[in-house]
C-alpha cells in the first residue's frame, strides 16, 4: 500500500482536524513503530506502520461501514445548518469527512439506511443499473386491491408522466402492504401509491436485497459492519423480486 502523511492519517482516523493533527505531532503524542514523531508530513503505511496517539494504537480503516435503523423525523443527510441529519447520529469516533446516506429515505421514513464514506459502493448500491431490491412496508389509508397488485407489476406510470419499473405489491393487513422497488426516484413509494388514490401515512425500509434491519436495533441506533459482510448480505442469492 501506499504510503500517507502521517499528519493526513491522523485526521481520517480520528476525526482530527489538521491543525489539531498537526498539534498532536509536534507536541509529541505520537508514535511511529515505536519512536515519537514531530515531522507531521512524516510518511506512514497505514496497513503495516503501529501508529500510537497518546499510548493508544490508531487502527487504519480504509472506509466506514454502518447500517442504521433511521427513525422518523431525521433528514437523510450529511449535514444540514438548521435540522438533525442520520450523520448527526453518529458518534465522533466513526464519523468521517465525507460519510453519507446511500440513498435517501425521506424524513419520515423510517428503517434500514447505509452511511459510509466509500463513494464508490454507494454509488454501486443506489445505482438503477445494479437492479438491487428495496422492500418497504407502507401504512396506507385505504385497501390494497388485485388490480393495484397487476398495475405495480405492469410498472406504473407517475403524474408526470415518469414510467416506474415493474414493482411487486403485496397485502399486509388491512391497511398496510410491502413493496419492492429497484429503482429510487424522487418520492417514489408514495407517487406511485398516488396513482392508485391511496395516500402514505407510514413508510419503513425493511431491506436492501439480502440486507434486512435487525429486529434488535432500536430506532436511531447503528452497528458498524465491513465492506465484506455488507456485501454478502446484500448480494445474497436467496433473495428474489
């Protein structure tokens, strides 16, 4: 691998700013296989170099993987000046320069959401071309009927004349139903339910192809997991649509 500035490293791993990194390595607190450095352009290899930061080992992650359950009311976001975003919700420690929502739920919406800093897988994951599935389960204010099921699976057309992809509806109870998508576009779900007269009063994602939201992870909450793991799940085969 490559080698970076020590002072750059730092900063990525730690969320320090770069004056604040800067400050660590000339005061001192910092250790390079052993020895203190005070060069903050000194190079390390990140994959091999044991860099320590006030006695601690600074473990190198090349990327950030966390899958949270996004609760309701909290913009999908990287950073807004006036409300909440899903990156708000994190930790310092795991925040990184750069983090983001992979695809959007709306504030709202609740359930499964991807954040990272790798571009790109995100773009990998939301991008139309890879056809992943999304399932959602909608709170409606009315009952789904047969001819809706058909009409999803036909794939709808939007008010603004927008040709959805072919869809899969299913009935969940009186006033509910699942949906699976492989597309995302603006307001999707409850335009799409608009055109069958139905309104949105709910809406949670409950997967990403084979990645469902754990049924122990409370609103507002995250895990963080690795890029092999997250695309494991979400390409499992068993999945269908």
């Amino acid at each position: 691998m490559e080698k970076i500035r020590l002072d750059r490293f730092l900063s990525n791993q730690l969320q320090m700013s770069r004056s604040e990194a800067h400050n660590a390595i000339r005061g001192g607190h910092v250790t390079v296989n052993g020895q203190t450095v005070r060069t903050v352009g000194q190079a390390v290899v990140p994959t091999s170099d044991a860099v320590l930061f006030c006695g601690k080992s600074v473990d190198y992650k090349k990327h950030i993987y966390l899958l949270m359950h996004k609760p309701a009311g909290v913009l999908s976001a990287s950073n807004d000046k006036k409300r909440e975003t899903v990156v708000d919700l994190v930790e310092p420690s795991l925040r990184r320069s750069g983090m983001f929502p992979v695809g959007r739920l709306d504030k709202d919406t609740t359930g499964l959401l991807i954040l990272t800093d790798d571009g790109e897988f995100g773009h990998r994951i939301i991008s139309p071309k890879s056809g992943i599935p999304k399932r959602y389960l909608a709170t409606l204010d009315g009952k789904v009927t047969e001819e809706m099921v058909l009409r999803f699976k036909a794939g709808v057309t939007l008010a603004d004349g927008t040709v959805c992809r072919p869809a899969i509806l299913e009935k969940a109870g009186e006033n509910k139903a699942y949906l699976t998508l492989t597309e995302g576009k603006y307001h999707e779900v409850k335009r799409m339910f608009g055109t069958v007269g139905l309104g949105v009063n709910a809406l949670h994602r409950e997967s990403i192809g084979g990645l469902v939201l754990p049924d122990d992870l409370p609103a507002g909450k995250y895990t963080e997991m690795t890029l092999e793991s997250l695309e494991k799940a979400i390409y499992d085969e068993s999945y269908t649509f």
